[in-house]
C-alpha cells in the first residue's frame, strides 16, 4: 500500500514531457507543471505555445518562473523515496545470514537467517521452514531451542546417534549404543534428568554469585566514598598547603630582607666604630711623628741651658690609646652558619611534609618479605657521611665500610660530627619500605637508625655540667634505636633501655625498614632469615642507618646482587 502510494507521488510531481520528477518545475497558467526546459524545448518546436496537456494556447509566450514551493516537495519525494528504498534493503539484507549467524538448513541459494534449531531433526530453520514445527502434529513434540552451530556436538561420533544419556562416571554425553559398550556398568542417567540436576546446581550458583555481586558493588560504593573523601581531603590540603607555602615564602622573603638590613646596619656600625679608632691612631701617629721631630731638633742643642728649658717646656703627650686587640676574621661567619642551620632545618621539615603524604595509605599495604629474596626487592645501596664520622672512625670501601681507629683522622669542622661516641650516619634518608645488610667484626658494634636531630655530643645542663647519662650514644634515647651486636649476645637499646634478644650469633645482620607501618626488623642472615627483634612504633622523621664502634671494631654495609 505504500508502494503504491509513493508510486502516485512520483506520478503527481512527474514532468508529462520527459516522465522524471519534475526539474525546476514552472506552472502554466492552466495550472499543469513541467519541467522549465522541457516546456521551452516543447514550445521552440511548436509555432503556437500550448499546453501539452489540455492542448490550451497561450498568446503571447507567458513568462516562466519557477515554482519554489512545488520545487521543495519534489525534493523531500527525492529523499522520502531515497530513505525508503535503503530501509528496503538494509531489511532485506537483514533477514540473511552473515557470517555470525546460523543460517537456515533447509533454504537454497542465499540462506535466510535460522529462527530456530531442533533437537530432535538437529537442523536449523527460517521462519518460512519452520512452519510444520507449528502446524503439523508430528513436529509439535520435537524440542525447539534458539539457533544454535553445536546440533552436530549432540550426535555420538562412535555411532552417528543422537546422545540422549548423560555418564555421570565418565562425565559425558552418550548414546544408547555408548550405555551397552564403553560405559556398561557405569552411573548413567538420562540427558534430561542430568539438566534438571545442574540446572538445580547453576541456580545455587547463580544465587552465590549474586550476593557475590551485592558484596562487591558495596565495597564498590564503599569505595567511592573513599575516592570521593581522598579527592575532598587532597584538595583542602593542596588549597590549605598552597596557601601557607605562599605566606612562608612570603615570610622568609621578609626574613631575608630582614637580616639583609639588619647585616648592613651592623656593617655600617661597626665600620664606623673601626674607622673612628682609625682615625684616632692616625692622630696619635702624626703627634707621635710631631713630637719625634721636635725632640730631634732639640738633641742637636749645644746651649746646655737652652736645652733645658725647651726640654722641659714640652707639653706632655696625650694618653696613648689602648691596644688594638683583632679577633679572628670570622665577623658574619656566624650569621651565614645560622641560615645554613636554619636551611637544613626546613629541608627536614619540607622532607617531614613530603613522608607525611607517603605514609597516606587507604588500601591495605603488601606483606612483610618472608623469604631473603622477598627483603631483597627493597634492598638500595647505602654511603656513609663522612660529615657526620666521628674523627677516630675511618671510612673506605667507597665509605661503606667503617674502622675504629686509635689515631684521629683529618676531617675538617662540621656541626653534623659526633664528637663523644664513635658513630656514624649514612648519607641517605631512608623512607618507605627498606632492606640492608651489615657485615661486622670485633668485640661489640651497634647497628643503628636515627632521626638525624639525634644530639652529636653530649649534653651539658643549665649550669654547663655534662649529664651524668650520655643521651647521644645509638639506642640511649628516644631518636634511635640499636642491636648491640657481640660475641655471644645481643642486645636491644631504645631510650636507654635495654632489651635482651635471644638467637644465634651471626655476623652479617639483616635490617628491615617499614617507615610507614612503623615497623624495624633485625634479622640473622644465612641459608634462612631469623628473626631477632622487631619494632613496632611511629616514626615521625625520617631515619639514617649508622654504626656505633667500639674497641677494634669494623662495620661495613654489604654490596647485595
């Protein structure tokens, strides 16, 4: 019916001269339409302009103008019709089968897409073939099922039978041929009750898995909310970190004027207080020089009495000034190391801020290494300072290694330098997760961490006596913590306490660093690891691992491949 409708469409808009769809259509004034070059051609033909039509003439030629709305209409028949012959063939196209597909067995040529298959004939149909399925009373029993490539996997390839028995022994599909062959004796039952079975079992499973999915879309909400708090607490704290770096640059821009003016205003006092004692010297000189000529003059005197009396009419010298006493040439040598004390300071606060964000964990952190081989995946190389090397300690191995010696060595002056114990520090903080291993020999050696604000001498009072308790040894106060290793002990030290470790003696020591969970491990390495003790705890700085000798000792941090 809208075949035939469009095909009156196209007959209303066609052009009667040449039978297309009208071009530029004009309209005579009889009221019929044509193409505007084909009524031109029509009437340079004739002698006598007339309609083609109803044959009325027109006298003079009338002008022609083109119709514009007769010309839109003709245009959306264009497209209408256009539109309609594609959905034609995209249907038709869709109603055979692809390569996807299964197609229809029965159908010929090009083969219509299969609606259904049967289990019982194992042939795919179209819906054209698979109407005595529906009509005839023999094919209404056959089991219909969606299209389906796998009807041959139903056909015993022993015995060319349809497999209707299911072998719960062998756990397949069998013919009835198969149940009094291979699998006579075994547990079978039909096909059918074997469905039933496991379709009782699928839907326990798809029971687990839907409340598996519950859980799971909970956590995943859970955890949404976690993004959403991570990404809100991350903002405030870039906006609020962002503000106040701002207003600390701010200060310390401040600051630095500051002491700019403050170190020039004492420039310029204490210059001019240098400069007036200069003067004064250079004024005592030249009377000095005045007076030295004066008495030069009077020596060459012959007249004794003359002599006398200009000798001793000589008005006194005035009070020599006081001897210049000049200190070493330091001056503001103190002010620049107070700002490079202060600029070590805030590298320790800004490297402070920066663990603090890495010690921000949501999830749960991986385990802790059980095997060597697990500890070695966090195993870096570690330096000694030799800034911070006490003056009997001697570094080598590339300063991996240190010896106690009995003579001091040339370091020169450095604020970071243990001067009462003989320690060390190694150059590198360590944070996150971190393995070494520590080979020692001699009497007695301490394998250490420590915040580097760990005191460097021993502490005096307010009085200036020295504590009667050294607070800057490793493992004797609250910024470090030690295994005392000897001979046949060891011993645990944190804030001067002490803890005895049991375990076999060893000399290579394994140490185990996990600042964020605040975990420190000590470990007897061999063939296994074993542990000697462990530290649960916060640490809030950074750490250093260090050795403390004693005795003859040697300690050195182990090149790990």
């Amino acid at each position: 019916m809208a075949q035939k409708g469009s095909q009156l469409d196209r007959d209303t808009f066609s052009c009667s001269i040449c039978l297309d769809l009208l071009k530029d259509p004009v309209a005579l004034p009889c009221g019929h339409s044509y193409c505007m070059d084909c009524i031109k051609d029509f009437w340079d033909e004739k002698e006598i302009s007339s309609c083609p039509q109803c044959r009325q003439t027109f006298s003079p030629r009338p002008a022609l103008g083109k119709n514009t709305i007769l010309a839109v209409l003709v245009e959306e028949l264009k497209k209408t019709g256009l539109q309609a012959v594609t959905r034609a063939a995209a249907a038709a196209d869709h109603c055979y089968a692809g390569p996807e597909d299964v197609a229809c067995d029965v159908c010929t040529g090009r083969k219509l897409k299969a609606l259904k298959s049967c289990l019982v004939c194992l042939v795919s149909y179209c819906e054209e073939h698979l109407q005595p399925h529906y009509n005839v009373a023999q094919f209404k029993k056959h089991k219909l099922v969606e299209p389906s490539k796998k009807l041959q996997e139903n056909i015993c390839s022993s015995h060319d039978e349809v497999m209707k028995i299911f072998c719960r022994t062998d756990q397949q599909s069998i013919c009835y041929l198969c149940l009094m062959d291979k699998h006579k004796g075994h547990n079978t039952v039909s096909a059918a009750a074997e469905f039933t079975e496991k379709l009782k079992e699928l839907e326990v499973n798809r029971q687990n898995i839907q409340v598996r999915i519950q859980d799971r879309e909970k956590d995943v909400k859970v955890l949404q909310q976690e993004v959403d708090a991570i990404n809100g607490s991350a903002d405030k704290a870039v906006e609020h970190s962002e503000k106040t770096f701002a207003e600390l640059i701010r200060l310390i821009q401040k600051r630095g004027s500051d002491v700019k003016q403050q170190v020039r205003a004492k420039q310029e006092t204490e210059v001019s207080r240098v400069r007036d004692l200069q003067e004064k010297l250079e004024q005592e000189i030249a009377d000095l020089k005045k007076r030295d000529a004066e008495l030069k003059t009077l020596s060459h005197t012959e007249d004794h009495n003359q002599f006398i009396h200009d000798y001793t009419s000589l008005q006194p010298l005035s009070e020599s000034t006081s001897s210049v006493y000049i200190r070493p040439l330091r001056y503001f040598e103190d002010v620049k190391a107070a700002v490079s004390e202060a600029r070590e300071t805030l590298q320790d606060v800004l490297t402070n801020i920066s663990l603090t964000v890495t010690q921000v964990d949501v999830l749960l952190s991986p385990p802790e290494p059980k095997t060597r081989a697990d500890f070695l995946i966090y195993s870096r190389e570690i330096t000694l300072d030799p800034n911070t090397a006490h003056t009997c300690l001697l570094l080598s191995e590339g300063n991996r290694k240190a010896t106690r010696m009995r003579e001091e060595q040339s370091y020169p002056g450095h604020p970071n330098r243990f001067t009462e114990h003989h320690q060390v520090l190694s150059k590198e903080s360590l944070t996150g997760r971190r393995y070494w291993e520590v080979e020692w020999r001699g009497e007695g050696v301490h394998v250490a961490v420590a915040y580097k604000t760990i005191s460097r001498a021993r502490e005096t009072n307010d009085c200036g006596w020295m504590w009667e308790i050294n607070t800057s040894g490793f493992g004797r106060n609250d910024k470090s913590w030690s295994l005392n290793c000897r001979k046949n002990s060891f011993k645990f030290w944190f804030n001067n306490i002490e803890t005895p470790v049991s375990g076999p003696q060893s000399s290579r020591i394994g140490v185990y660093l996990d600042h964020s969970a605040g975990v420190l491990s000590f470990y007897r390495v061999s063939k296994t690891m074993t542990l000697l003790h462990r530290v649960q705890t916060t640490f809030t700085q950074p750490l250093y691992a260090g050795f403390w000798l004693q005795y003859d000792d040697t300690a050195e941090f182990c090149k790990i491949k």
